[in-house]
C-alpha cells in the first residue's frame, strides 16, 4: 500500500461500531502525521460524510467536489484511531490551510 499521508482522504473500512459510531466502509481524513502512520500501524482519522449536514462549525466542516466526486462533510467529532489495515485506497486530499481549521474545530470541541 502506498504511504498514508496527514491529509488524505481515503476508504476506511469501520466496522465493528456502536452506538453512534460512523458505520461501514466510508471516506475518512487522515490527521494523525506521516512518521507516525508509517511506525505505529495505527492512523488517527475523522469520518465523512456526503448526507447534507445541519450541524455546522465546528462540528462539521464542508468539502467541495474539487476534492472529492461529491460535496462531503468531515465529522470533526468522529474520530477515531484505526489499525493501517482498514485504510484502504485514496480519493483526494484536504488542503493544508483546510486541515488546520479542521483541528481547530477539534480543538473547540474539547475545549483547548
């Protein structure tokens, strides 16, 4: 598999979940950084979804079709560490400027 680099969007197989977990195999954002994707056998992700979100800032975050087939939405408060071995193939990549406002969103949510 190709290196899983600090913005890319990629297939993501979710399954085992509960709850209120995103389910299923889905696009997710990668976030967690190159050296640590390539030595911990681990990603640190955010789903997407394409379903028009009501929630907005910073709960989620809007992508446009220039990244993706179709417009998505980054669930910023579902995150999640994944075993290398659910990533699966790539479909784009989130701009670094995009990237940060995601964080900080995070970063809103659990109050830094």
């Amino acid at each position: 598999m190709a290196r899983i680099l600090r913005g890319d969007v990629r297939w993501a197989e979710l399954n085992p979940t509960r709850g209120h977990e995103q389910a299923r195999r889905r696009p997710v954002l990668i976030l967690s950084h190159d050296i640590f994707n390539k030595r911990s056998g681990t990603v640190i992700a955010m789903a997407l979804t394409s379903q028009l979100q009501k929630a907005r800032f910073p709960l989620t975050y809007s992508l446009e079709p220039k990244q993706l087939q179709k417009p998505s939405w980054v669930k910023i408060s579902q995150i999640r560490t994944l075993s290398v071995e659910r990533i699966g193939k790539k479909l784009g990549t989130v701009e670094p400027e995009q990237l940060s406002e995601i964080v900080d969103g995070l970063n809103q949510i659990i109050g830094i």
